[in-house]
C-alpha cells in the first residue's frame, strides 16, 4: 500500500498541509512541539477513522476552528482508492468524524511508549500482537473477545467453587488453540519483515529473530491445551 497524498485542513495545529510522501522511506525531522506526531495522527485517523492516541474528535480539530477534514489517495497495485474523513459538531455540540475507509488500509503506530512492548509486561505484549494479528485477520478480535467471555465465566465458577468445568476448559481450549495460532502467523510475519529490514537500519550483518514463546506453547491440541489448564488449576 502506497499513499500517494494526504492533505490536512484545521487539523490539530495544522491549517492547511498538503503532502506526497516518497513510496519506500520516509523522516519528519524538526524541532518539538512542531506537528510531527500531529501529521502521523492525521494519517491514521484518515486510513483508519480513529486517533491512535486515544484522542477524542472534539482534540482533533484545530482551536476554535468550526470543522476539520482530512483526504488523501491510496494506491496497491494498479488499485487506486480516494478517502476523506470529516470532523464536525453534532447538535449537541460533541464533535463526530465522518467518512468512508478503506478495506484494505492499515496503520501500525509505534512510538517511544511501544518499548514496553520489550521492557514492559508479558500482556503488554500480547496486547500489541494481538491488535496486529488483528489487523491481519478481523476474526481474531472476535476469537479474542469470545476467549475473555469464556474464561470469565470459568473463573467465576472457580471462585464460587462450584459448577463443572470442564465444558469451559474445552471451550477455552478450541477457541485458545485458534488465537495461538493467528499469534504465531503474525510473528512468523514480523518475524521475515524484522529480518529483511535490521541489516539496513542498523548497519550491522547480524541476524535478528522473533519467536512466539508462551505459557501454553506446548499445547499443539484441545487435549493438551485442557491439561495444560488443568496443570495450573493444581497449583
């Protein structure tokens, strides 16, 4: 996927900017507090309709202006797409964006807080694979989602001590085998793309690697992964 342009229009401190980014790379350099992270925000907030910080629409637009738009091109292959995304006041006086995305848009952010994906805690880590496993295949936050549901309702069994559990383990285990699945994908994909990229960022012939490595790694059936969970139950 290839952005052939973007343009902003009363976007955070932006009033107007028009931009055709180069096809491979591409380095915002400048000083703080200029609108840097400001324009990555605007790039997915027009590919994927939401402020990957977390901002409400009413932040988004710029100080006392009555309404924001953002527009751009996609290119993939001989496919071009045109987007546009707009910020406006609903009656109620809250801000709204409007407009239509893109199928096959994707906008992966990764800042300096993304270091707790290497420093922080194991969930920290599952949290971003599994929003890029996400990405990937749609189904995988609808697996996830079902996963938490099951395993809450487990849980509380266990606690009232009571019930049987079995049918929950078994739950758990098809629908766990299904995400641990989608989680190796996505890192056997990261996996190529981290090896092919490190050479040239760093400089250095070294080789990097990323594997998935978990708790219930050797779960390879329903069966395995039930007595897996049956294992940490005794403890």
């Amino acid at each position: 996927m290839l952005i052939q342009w973007i343009s902003l229009e009363n976007f955070r401190n932006y009033r107007t900017l028009t931009l055709s980014p180069e096809p491979t790379l591409n380095v915002l350099s400048g000083p703080n507090a200029q609108g840097k992270t400001n324009f990555l925000e605007a790039l997915g907030v027009l590919l994927v309709g939401r402020s990957f910080r977390g901002a409400k629409a009413a932040d988004l637009a710029r100080w006392d202006a009555p309404a924001a738009s953002l527009a751009g091109e996609l290119a993939r292959g001989e496919v071009t797409r045109s987007l546009r995304r707009e910020l406006s006041r609903r009656e109620d006086g809250g801000w709204v964006v409007t407009g239509e995305g893109c199928p096959w848009a994707r906008a992966i952010p990764f800042g300096w807080q993304d270091l707790g994906i290497l420093y922080g805690s194991p969930q920290a880590r599952r949290n971003f694979l599994d929003g890029f496993a996400g990405k990937l295949q749609p189904a995988h936050l609808t697996a996830h989602a079902r996963y938490r549901r099951i395993l809450a309702r487990r849980n509380h069994l266990l606690q009232r001590g009571g019930g049987e559990i079995e049918p929950w383990d078994e739950q758990l285990a098809i629908v766990g085998l299904e995400i641990l699945a989608r989680r190796r994908a996505a890192v056997a994909l990261l996996d190529a793309e981290v090896r092919r990229l490190y050479p040239e960022l760093s400089g250095r012939e070294q080789e990097v690697r990323l594997e998935y490595r978990g708790s219930l790694e050797t779960a390879a059936s329903v069966e395995g992964f039930r007595a897996a969970l049956e294992r940490r139950r005794a403890e």
